[in-house]
C-alpha cells in the first residue's frame, strides 16, 4: 500500500511539472521569449546536463542504436523538435484552458494511431470514443459556435495545437509499440541530439527576423523552470511510478494535466472557463471512458 502511495505521489508531481510547462510558456509569450529560440535553448540545457550520466550507456549500445536509430530519430523529430517548439508558439495565440483540453484528446487519437501500426485492434467502443472526442475538440476550437466550422474562422494557435496532439499520439504510439532496450534517460539523450539537429534552423529563422532573446530574471527563470522541472524531474517521477506500479495505471493520470493547467491557468492568469469548454472536456472525457472501454 505504501508503494501505490510513493507511485501516486510521484505521478501527481510528474503532471503538475508538464502542467507548469504551459503556464511558463504563457508567461514566455508576455515577456517576449521568443518561443522556437526557448525550446532550442530548453534542449541545449538538457543535453548537457544529461550528456555525463549518458554517454557510457549511449557508447556501451551504440550497436543497438544504429539498428533502431530511424525510430527513435523520428521520435525526436516529433516530440523535441515538433511537439515542444509548437505548443510555445500556439501559447501565442490561444489561452492555456483551450491549449491543455485538447491535449486529452491524444488518449483517443493513439488508439487509432495502434490500430494502423496493427499494435492493437480497434473495437466499436475506441472509434466511438473517436469520435466523441474529435467533437470536443472541434467544441473548444470553435467556441461551440457552428459558423465558424462552417466558414473554417479558428483561432491560430487552437489549429496549432491539433499539430501538438498529432505529434505527440504517434511519438507515444511509437514509444508503445518499440520497447527499447535503453534507459529513460538515454533514450531522451538520444532524441535530444537528434530533436536540436531540426531546432538549430527554428532557432536561425527566428534570429533572422530579428526575434533576440533577452537575457534577464524573466527568461532566466523561464528558462530553469522548462529544464529543471517539464524535462528532467517529471520523466524522472514518471519513470518511478511505472517501477512501482507498472504503466497501465500510470497512464491514467495523464488525464490530470488539464485539469491542473486549467485551475493553474484560471488562478494565475485570471483565464475564463466557459461553458464551451465544459461541453468539449465533457465529449473529450466521455470519448476517452468508451475509449477504454472492452468488448465482452
């Protein structure tokens, strides 16, 4: 009982770390962080603050990477260099509330994603929590207001952050369906390297445009924050929880990032939570229950 416990405890901070990720990243849009330059430079930091407690795994099983190395470089791809660089940009442009439900819509979309990869078959419950889903979503990122699907009027950064769910449910479902013989850690490290060979130019294009970071307290803090605690410490709670408890239960307390993002976000930010969003999270939940639901 003492072990469910530790593991409970460890996966409510790893969630409440990943929240913090979209409120930092708010607050990186009011002080000007220019957000491509904030992931590279996010990246940059974890891989050197990794690289020591790495590179004699990563050199032990370089053998074993080469073999799996289109994989895991596609897996950087789409969550350091994708995912990450995206969600700062979209924080631009939407409210955290609208940014953190939509991310409950990846329960459903990775279920899909293991249907066409043939990792697990597909039964009428998970394409009806689909489909349920993809209503929520299309609820929040219209207001609930059916003249703008009609006349496809969407905020910028909620049509961002459909790219965000996207990446992130097949990076997830590749993670699921190859069981790499590496550790977290390494495996980060891994696509860490190849993540920032695709950030260097996000992070030249945004100098070129004349989009400097400024180096003061705000950036600085920032900056420790996304390193420190989103990149590090939560994969590190993450990975403990699933020694303790194994990941099937784990996994269910994904489902606590929007909620902590939004009352951080109506809290700190003064956000509003509108019926709209009520009516999406509520097709959003209702998709992800039939989701994981099991036919007799």
């Amino acid at each position: 009982m003492q072990k469910n416990y530790l593991a409970y405890i460890f996966l409510i901070l790893a969630t409440l770390f990943w929240s913090g990720n979209f409120i930092v990243g708010k607050f990186a849009t009011l002080f000007e962080v220019p957000p491509l330059s904030l992931n590279f430079l996010r990246w940059v930091m974890v891989w050197l603050l990794l690289i020591p407690f790495t590179i004699k795994e990563i050199l032990a099983k370089k053998n074993y990477i080469k073999e799996n190395f289109f994989v895991i470089s596609f897996m950087g791809i789409l969550s350091i260099s994708t995912f990450n660089s995206v969600v700062y940009f979209a924080l631009n442009f939407t409210q955290v509330i609208n940014a953190v439900l939509m991310l409950a819509a990846i329960p459903p979309m990775i279920i899909i994603f293991s249907s066409i990869l043939k990792i697990e078959k597909t039964n009428l419950f998970q394409l009806s929590g689909l489909i349920l889903s993809i209503i929520g979503v299309a609820t929040i990122i219209s207001n609930a207001d059916i003249q703008k699907i009609i006349s496809l009027s969407f905020n910028k950064g909620d049509i961002w952050m459909l790219v965000c769910v996207f990446s992130w449910s097949l990076y997830s479902t590749l993670l699921k369906k190859n069981k790499f013989e590496l550790s977290q850690f390494s495996l980060i490290q891994i696509m860490v390297t190849i993540g920032l060979i695709f950030l260097i130019p996000q992070f030249l294009y945004e100098q070129s445009i004349g989009l400097d970071v400024k180096i003061n307290k705000a950036f600085i803090f920032i900056l420790i924050y996304v390193v420190i605690f989103p990149a590090i410490a939560a994969y590190y709670c993450w990975q403990k929880a699933i020694e303790l408890i194994g990941p099937n239960r784990s996994a269910m307390f994904i489902q606590l990032m929007p909620l902590f993002s939004a009352l951080l976000a109506i809290i700190i930010f003064k956000e509003k939570f509108q019926f709209f969003h009520f009516i999406g999270a509520t097709f959003i939940v209702s998709g992800i229950y039939l989701s994981n639901s099991k036919t007799q």
